[in-house]
C-alpha cells in the first residue's frame, strides 16, 4: 500500500479560484485512470440499487446498508441521508462490495426527531459543512484508537450544527442541519455557480479567509465532478458563518463576481499545509467498513483519514487541526456520548424526553 505522505507528496495543484472569502484548489490528475469501477451513494439510491434502513426499531449511532448492485458503491463520509426516524451523516468514506449487506456508522443531524417518516433512507443534495467533518474526522479517529468502534462525539455534532444556525439565522423545529442550507441556499448556490469542476479534476482543497479549511481527494475525474456540488456547498456554510463573525449582524453584502486573488500563491499555501502529512505524526490503520483499508493520520497540524481500496486511495479528507477553533475542541477521553447526555442534548430542541426506544 502507498504511504499517505507519497500520496500526498504526488499531489498536483492548480491555480485558486475565489468567491468572496472562499477560495477552491483544484487538484489535478497526472494521468488518466479508467472508469471508477463504482456507483456513488446517491445514483446507488435513485437507481433502487441500493437501500439504508434502521437497524431494528432503530440505533442512532448504525443503520444498514445493502448494495443490491452488480458493482460497488462509495459512501463519502459526512453525507447526508434523510428520512426514516431522523436524518444522520456518514461517518466514514466507505466502499460496499456487490450484493452485500452491512452495517455503517452514522451520526444524528436532526436532534428533535425520532419518529418514522420514511421506511428507507433518501439521498441529499448536502453533505456536512467543514466545522462538522473535521471535528467528527478526529473523533472517530480516537473511537478507533480505543477500541469503540467508528464513532464521534454526538453531543458535539449536535452542538456545532446549533451554533451554525444561530450564525446563520436558520430555524427548525427539530434542529436539523439542512434547515441550514434550505434558509440560505440562494447564497451557497452562488459559491458553487463561481466554483465549477475543470476537466481532470480529482479533488479540491478550500480556504477560508486565506486559511486552509480542508481537503478531499477520490480517485477519478468523475466522482469529483458528482460530488463537486456538495462540497462547495458545505465550504459555503463556514464561509457564510466566517463572513458574519468578521462583519456581525449588520455586515456588508458581498458583490455577487468572483475575487481577485493571486490564486498561485493560494495553491502554494495549501502545498505547505498538506506537506504535514509527511511530518511526524500517529498512523492508524485498520481493517475498512466494507471493502480495503481506513487509513488514519493526525499529527498538531492535521487530521486525516482516507480508503484505501482496490490498490488505490479512492478518497482522502483531510483538515487542519485548530485547536480553540469552533470546528474542533480537544476532549478527555471519556467524551463517548451516554445515553443520558444524549438525551439531555436532543431535549435543547423540544420539550419531551425522545421515546425510550432511541439507542445510542
């Protein structure tokens, strides 16, 4: 298997474009590969190739997932799916051999239901902002150091995803986070209008007011081009929040024209943060959810994860390790969610205890 700091070092970058305070390195192929070989999670649902249910009368923490297709499909950590008793993202990026059955880790993002509303699960147009997969990214990291499995830190996602809609002004009865993206989707739209894939495009990195914010990789132009959307639009959330702390409520609307940027200087800065992949860190590696190996690597600087699958990476996130920033806030080791401390939570979004049949 190729080390994470080669990967990262053969890395191609293109020059930044930026929109407001959000700019986008494009990263680039060296070669041409042959078709990804794999269906992406939301065409897998639409194409009733697949389906996500509960586990049982339900467990917030696991659903099942059964690929009823003749290929694989690629589950992108930190997407959205929605229905069933609540809406929840993926933890982790895996990969679902054909005609298999399995149980994924996935976290709550809609504190304030458990009710069924869908027998199956449905596919998103969103996927987790940034302040959501980095501090998630580092948590399940540390579940698999101490031997708990791939979870994160409920209480904190729920957490982060209240902050974002009070930045934001987005309301929902039961504190879900696409209420976040549906009160200012004319706004994100116009970030992934300005932020379109380019040919041989292979992943992207973001800044946010000059600052690394993150970074995905997959394996072939084709499944950046499907999935380009989602994570301008996640980008866009903390790009919007940033824009209101900087300005505070009565801050300026920005000019709806891309920035003029030294787009080569932004790329080289984001060429300096990924080369902390190659400094001293903790490697993890550990059997994958499904198909290959999860790869794992934090160090002060980083936190990454990737899959490893099919004698390549097929996707590497990654973020900046920020301590005291609002996506990710060092815990003691006992910051595994009890089940009073989630019920606790999910009570900020209404006024009855959830059923007792909601597990965690």
């Amino acid at each position: 298997m190729m080390s994470l700091h080669e990967y990262a070092r053969q890395l191609a970058f293109g020059e930044a474009v930026v929109f407001e305070n959000l700019a986008m390195v494009p990263v680039m192929e060296r070669e041409a590969r042959p078709e990804p070989g794999y269906l992406l999670l939301q065409e897998a649902l639409e194409a009733k190739l697949a389906r996500v249910t509960e586990v049982g009368g339900g467990t917030v923490p696991e659903l099942i997932f059964e690929n009823l297709a003749d290929c694989p499909v690629l589950l992108l950590g930190g997407e959205e799916l929605v229905g069933a008793k609540q809406n929840r993202m993926l933890n982790l990026t895996i990969l679902a051999a054909p005609h298999s059955q399995i149980v994924i880790p996935v976290s709550c993002v809609e504190a304030g239901r458990w009710r069924m509303e869908t027998a199956e699960f449905e596919p998103s147009d969103f996927m987790a902002f940034a302040a959501v997969r980095a501090g998630s990214t580092s948590r399940v990291t540390a579940s698999l150091r101490m031997r708990q499995g791939r979870r994160t830190d409920q209480g904190e996602v729920w957490s982060v995803i209240e902050e974002r809609s009070q930045d934001l002004g987005a309301r929902s009865a039961t504190g879900a986070m696409r209420a976040i993206y549906e009160t200012r989707l004319t706004d994100v739209e116009k970030f992934v209008r300005a932020m379109p894939p380019r040919p041989g495009q292979i992943g992207a990195a973001f800044l946010i007011d000059g600052g690394p914010a993150g970074i995905d990789v997959f394996d072939h132009p084709k499944t950046m081009e499907k999935m380009a959307a989602k994570l301008v639009r996640g980008y866009a959330v903390d790009a919007l929040a940033a824009q209101r702390a900087a300005g505070g409520e009565n801050a300026p609307e920005r000019s709806g024209a891309p920035d003029k940027a030294d787009g080569a200087a932004l790329a080289e800065k984001i060429r300096q943060w990924i080369s902390a992949l190659e400094a001293e860190g903790r490697l993890l590696i550990e059997p994958a959810v499904g198909m290959g190996q999860d790869v794992r690597f934090e160090n002060d600087r980083i936190s990454a994860a990737a899959l490893w699958a099919e004698e390549r990476f097929v996707h590497l996130c990654a973020f900046p390790m920020k301590e005291g920033s609002d996506w990710f806030r060092p815990t003691p080791l006992s910051w595994m969610v009890s089940d009073r401390l989630s019920r606790r939570a999910r009570s900020r979004f209404t006024r009855e205890e959830p059923p007792p049949d909601a597990e965690f």
